[in-house]
C-alpha cells in the first residue's frame, strides 16, 4: 500500500471551497493540523466564526475530497472548531469564517446590495427589500453609501436631517419602519460632492461607527455602480456578511455582473445571491413582453453557482412610487412588483441560518 503524505493530504484539501467563495480552505488558513496513521487521515479545521453549519459544510466536502482523491484512505476524520460567538464577535463575520473588521454592535446581518454597472434598479430593489424585510417584522436599517448620488431621500420620501445623542452620534432618521443614513441628509439637494476618495472612506466610516443604528436585524448598504477603487474601499470598510446583485436580463448587464462577483471575491465577501430586475413587462391585455430579454440573471447565478433570489418586473408602479417618496412595497402591497419583493426578501433570509 502507497503511503499517504501530508503534502498530498494537502494538495487535495485546497480543492475544498469556502461556501460561497472561489478560494479554498487552505488558503484561507483553515487548516491547522494534519495527522496520518497508516490509512488514517485525520485533519484538524479551525473556524474564525460561530457557524456549525458552515464547519458541517466544510467537514463534508474535505472528508469526501479525501476518501475520493487519495488512494488507499480507510477512514478520513475532519475535526472542526468553531469559536464562541462572544470570541468570533472581535474580529470575524458572523456568517464566515473570514476575519473582518470589528462587527457593529446589535446588527445581526449587514448586507450589501451592489451593481457591475449604473441603471439597473439597484437603489430601487434597496429601498423595497428594506421595506419587505421590515413589513416582515424585521428591524432594519438602510445605509445609503452612494456619496456621490444619494437617492435613498428622495425614493423613502424623508428629508429631514438626523439629531444627535448625548455622545454626539448621528440618530437616523426613520421612515416606512427602516432607519436611514444618506449623505442626501447632510447636504442641500444641489449641492453636488466632490471629494476625493479618502473623504469617501472617512464619511463611510463615520456612517458605520457614529451612527445609532441601534439594535438591527438586518443593515442592508446600498453601495454605489460599479466595482473601480471606490466600491473595493466601501467593502473593505464596512462589516459585510455578503452582497446581492442587481443585474438586468440582457447580456449588457450580466458581462458587468462578472466583474462585480470578483469584487466581492477580492474583498471575501461571500454572494448571497442575484436578483434580475425589469424582467418582464405586462401589457394591460396580461401579454408579457420581455423588453429586455429573460431569464440571463438565473443562468449567470447558475453559472457561478449561487443562489438566484428571484425577478422583479418592469412595472410602472415601482418607478412611480420611488418617485414619490413611497416605495411600491409601502403602497401596493399585494400588488406583483411588492409580492416580488417579499419573496426576494425571503430568499434573502434564507441565507443565514434563524433567518
């Protein structure tokens, strides 16, 4: 019988995936010991947060690569320590086992919500998941941190400036059950930003650490088009536990997707999902007409292996209500652009175990 090497135990385990990352688990510095006896093979993970079912993933797949790759293995044991969430909650997400900055205190989840490109609704499918997590009975924020076009005001109708605590943190506003934070808040209308990219992070940072957010179940960041050196910044400064992506069906759209799949990927954010929006638009007589084609954001999902979290329709409904200040979800919710949105913002809890 050959004898198993560590370096071939090893060569096998860096075919392992991290869910939902394109890295492997040796690379992410997961393994910690590696034992051999015989046909034996035991190997020792050690997780950076508290998610047995992530660990239970990894173990899996690492025992399977083993028993399948190698040879003359009688019995491969995967060991897998997970921390406390009291020792994970200093430094790593609470939905990986990724370290990352320090969580913010009382959010469970912060989820970004981002776009390849400009013009797909993304700001549009922000403002209403937010809407139908919090219809859910769900606390949530919304972090609007496209500094230079903050939409976010205008489209959840509140203009207000915030207050300030005691402590002199920002207190956002809260309208439609969703508290708020925008730079539109702190600036005049027409006033246009123009900074440079180091005030872009300070301000985000201001955002993540001197706004009362309280305690939240979800704070969804609207992050602004594109994936250049601004958006990498925004991702590496806020605590994000994964991102959804907004495309449109036509493959205009879905090539940016691509780039902003390895954007989150750069940073080790995993993909929680994609959502196809102005998917299809219904004539009065109940024809469908797919304007812009059908169906792409479900096979690029496919593609990349991750979760597709649904299609929004062309509705006119949705544009009328961003433009009033009253989300289509707020204002019609039975109709099918709101029950889109719900269903999408049930997906979304889908992906984190307890919802």
């Amino acid at each position: 019988m050959a004898t198993i090497l560590e370096s071939s135990v090893m060569e096998v385990l860096r075919t392992v995936k991290y869910p939902g990352y394109s890295r492997d688990i040796v690379s992410f510095g997961l393994v910690k010991g590696v034992q051999i006896d015989g046909s034996a093979v035991g190997v020792l993970l050690e997780l950076t947060a508290p998610n047995p079912e992530i660990g239970n993933q990894i173990a899996d797949a690492a025992r399977a690569a083993l028993r399948d790759q190698i040879e003359g293995i009688t019995d491969a044991h995967v060991q897998v320590q997970v921390p406390t969430p009291t020792a994970a909650a200093s430094g790593a997400s609470a939905n990986t086992g990724v370290p990352q900055r320090n969580r913010m205190p009382g959010v469970r989840r912060v989820v970004a919500v981002a776009s390849g490109k400009g013009g797909v609704g993304k700001s549009t499918c922000s403002v209403n998941l937010a809407c139908a997590l919090a219809r859910a009975g769900l606390r949530v924020g919304l972090l609007d941190c496209d500094i230079y076009g903050p939409s976010i005001p205008l489209m959840m109708g509140i203009q207000e400036r915030p207050t300030l605590t005691d402590d002199e943190r920002l207190v956002p506003p809260v309208r439609h059950g969703v508290k708020l934070m925008s730079m539109g808040f702190l600036i005049d209308p027409e006033q246009a930003v123009i900074w440079r990219g180091p005030m872009i992070q300070k301000t985000i940072h201001q955002f993540i650490n001197q706004v009362a957010w309280g305690d939240l179940d979800y704070l969804l960041v609207d992050l602004p088009p594109g994936t250049g050196d601004a958006q990498l910044s925004l991702c590496q400064s806020v605590p994000l536990d994964g991102g959804v992506i907004i495309t449109t069906p036509q493959e205009a759209s879905l090539g940016v997707v691509r780039k902003g799949v390895t954007l989150f990927e750069k940073v080790q954010v995993p993909i929680l999902g994609i959502v196809e929006n102005m998917s299809g638009f219904r004539l009065p007589d109940g024809t469908r007409v797919d304007i812009f084609g059908h169906g792409g954001g479900r096979l690029e999902a496919e593609r990349k292996g991750v979760r597709f979290l649904g299609e929004i329709p062309l509705v006119v409904a949705i544009r009328e209500g961003g433009d009033r200040g009253e989300p289509v979800v707020v204002a019609d919710p039975m109709g099918e652009a709101a029950r889109a949105f719900s269903a999408v913002a049930a997906g979304l809890q889908q992906c984190f175990p307890g919802g």
